[in-house]
C-alpha cells in the first residue's frame, strides 16, 4: 500500500510468495504479447495513466504469481499470489455489447468474408477494430470508466499489482485465442462464429451464381502430361501465415491450465516438425515438366 505521508515511516517493499504451477508468461523481457490485439491491450492500459503501476504487475506476471484466471462474458476473475500466504481474489468487470450493438457489428463483419476464415485459424483480422469503429461500437476499451476491478489486497491504488499482473496475463492469452476478446464483450466463439456463417449464408443465398462449364475430356495420351496452367505453380512451399495455426483451431487442450509447461513443450514440438517440414520440402531438386510411369 502506497503512502505518501511525511511522518508515515518506511517499510521495505515486501517480497512475494513463490508460487508451484502458476501462469507465468512466456515473454522475460520487452513487451508482453506476440500479436498486434494482445499488445493493443496493453497500449490501451497504458494509455490510462496506469505506466507507474504496470511495471510491478508485469514483473508479478513473469514469475507466476497469477495462480488461476477465469474467463466469462465481461468478467475476469483470478488468484494472485502476494506476500501473505492467503492467495488474493482479483476481479476484473468491463462492459458487454448490447444485443443491437452485437448485431450491427456482426453485420458489418459478415460483409468480409476474410473474417471468418482469419478468425477461425486463429488470428484476428486487423481490420477488425476499424469495423467495430465504423459502427461507433468499441471493440477495445476507451477510458477507465469502461473497467470495474477490484482486489481483496490492502492496496489502495485503483490499479494494484494483482490486477495488473492479470491484465498481462490475459494479453498473453489473447495471443492463443482472440476470441477471448469478443467474450469480454459478451459473446463467445460459437456465438460469434454461427453468427457470422448465418449471416453470410443468408447473403450468398440472395446471389445467383451461373453453373460452371463442364471440363474438357482426358485423353490417354495427355493424361501423364501436366498443362500448361501448372506453368506458374510455386511448388515450393512457404511457412505457415499464422503461427501454430492447428492448435489454435483446435482450442485450449484439457491440461492447459494444470501444466503450462506441457503447452509449451507441444508448441515447440509443433514449431519443429514445421521447421523440418519446410527444410526437407525446400531441398534442392530436379523440377519436372512431366510425369511418367
């Protein structure tokens, strides 16, 4: 707790308890989060007047003082780890859209048919803010009127390091699920992703498409021959464009939250069959024009 009293005497700051199995964030140094809506996150806390607080959060974050989070619409709780031996209770509240607000924005991202395809491999379309934008509905918060935190430390600040270290927390894990964000806003991943797919379903319905042309027939003699359209084929493959693209479909797995460390191990085992993939797929060989028995 924080006091700025002349005659108050000075108490050395106090040191927290380790804590066995806690959420520490993958970062050690620098900013925290890989993506451009996780940092987005941490700019917007900044931007709050808060820069003397988060240092002392962010460095709670890094050893694991964050025992357990959890996530619902508009609500984060957590267990933070401090120097008295009783874990304490953080509790973080910020605004839902209303019905008619989720409606206009999920309209507005329906006529992109790029969102759902970005959002479902895990990664959040940048122009996903702006749409929010033009629909004067915001998708991050604007001011500190759009919080309501509270801790059960004697911390006086409106932002103590227990909530802090909870904010960097979540940023992080809006890096391995953006749709954490939208749930923040009151709707979940299915919601957001059904919605979306009626929308563009109800679309496309309204659209006549004209019947394709039926291919030219094979011939036994050109049959092992490839065409000329596969003159311009780069047959060699590229890195994925969004980094562990699979896992992020698939969710969090179960043991998650128990053992981080075993998340991690996955990931780096997914980032090396990648990286032996591409270098096996990229070695030097004899491009043929044609193929043959």
């Amino acid at each position: 707790m924080s006091r700025d009293y002349g005659w108050w005497p000075h108490y050395p700051p106090s040191r927290p308890r380790k804590v066995k199995g806690g959420i520490r964030t993958r970062s050690r140094s620098g900013p925290i989060g890989s993506t451009w809506w996780s940092q987005r996150w941490i700019e917007v806390l900044e931007s709050f007047g808060w820069e003397n607080r988060l240092p002392r959060g962010r460095n709670y974050a890094r050893r694991g003082q964050v025992i357990d989070f959890k996530l619902s619409p508009g609500r984060v709780t957590a267990r933070v780890q401090g120097s008295r031996p009783t874990p304490y209770h953080v509790e973080i509240n910020l605004k839902t859209l209303t019905q008619a607000q989720w409606n206009t924005v999920l309209t507005a991202m329906a006529s992109r048919a790029a969102f759902a395809a970005k959002l479902l491999a895990g990664s959040m379309p940048p122009e996903v803010e702006g749409t929010f934008h033009q629909v004067k509905v915001p998708l991050f918060p604007k001011s500190v009127r759009d919080f309501d935190a509270d801790c059960s430390c004697p911390d006086w600040a409106d932002l103590c390091k227990h909530i802090a270290a909870t904010h960097y927390v979540l940023a992080e894990q809006f890096d391995r699920d953006p749709f954490m964000i939208f749930l923040l806003r009151g709707r979940n991943r299915e919601e957001v992703l059904d919605a979306l797919r009626k929308a563009r379903g109800c679309s496309s319905a309204t659209k006549r498409e004209e019947p394709e042309e039926p291919p030219d027939p094979m011939s036994t003699e050109s049959y092992w021959t490839l065409g000329p359209s596969f003159a311009n084929v780069r047959v060699a493959p590229e890195p994925p464009a969004i980094d562990l693209a699979v896992l992020k479909r698939l969710g969090e797995p179960p043991f998650a939250k128990a053992s981080p460390d075993r998340l991690r191990r996955l990931q780096a085992v997914y980032h090396a069959v990648t990286t032996k993939a591409l270098e096996e797929a990229n070695r030097e060989s004899p491009q043929p024009s044609s193929v043959s028995e």
